[in-house]
C-alpha cells in the first residue's frame, strides 16, 4: 500500500484524484525578509486549506486511494 511517489506519471495521476478537494492557496513573498536576505523566497500557504493544515495532499490522496 505504501508507496513512494516518485515517477512523475503517478504524480500526475494523484494530483488529478485530489485537485477538486483542495483550494488553490496563494504564492506569497516578503520584499523585505528577500532584501535582508539578499535571496527570493516565495511561501506557500498551504495553511490556508480547507482542514487549515498543509500535510492535506498526502492524507488525502491516501484517503481516496482507501476508498477505491
């Protein structure tokens, strides 16, 4: 059952079993953590799902898998 997702065909396969559960979250930066820094860092805001956690795409994917 365990799998590991490497093998961009599955990858793609698993994003279309859970792409209509999830929310689009946004790309968000900080200009001034990117000056002091001297580098572009982009956060994901995986927060922002709808359980509010980021570890959402593996449980669910797993959780489908389940139900098939």
């Amino acid at each position: 059952m365990q799998q590991l997702i490497q093998n961009p065909q599955i990858i793609a396969e698993a994003h279309k079993k859970i792409i209509p559960y999830l929310h689009k979250t946004p790309l968000l930066c900080s200009e001034s953590l990117n000056e002091m820094l001297g580098h572009n860092i982009t956060f994901k805001m995986e927060s922002l799902q709808k359980t509010g956690a980021f570890k959402v795409r593996g449980v669910l994917y797993h959780l489908l898998d389940l139900k098939e």
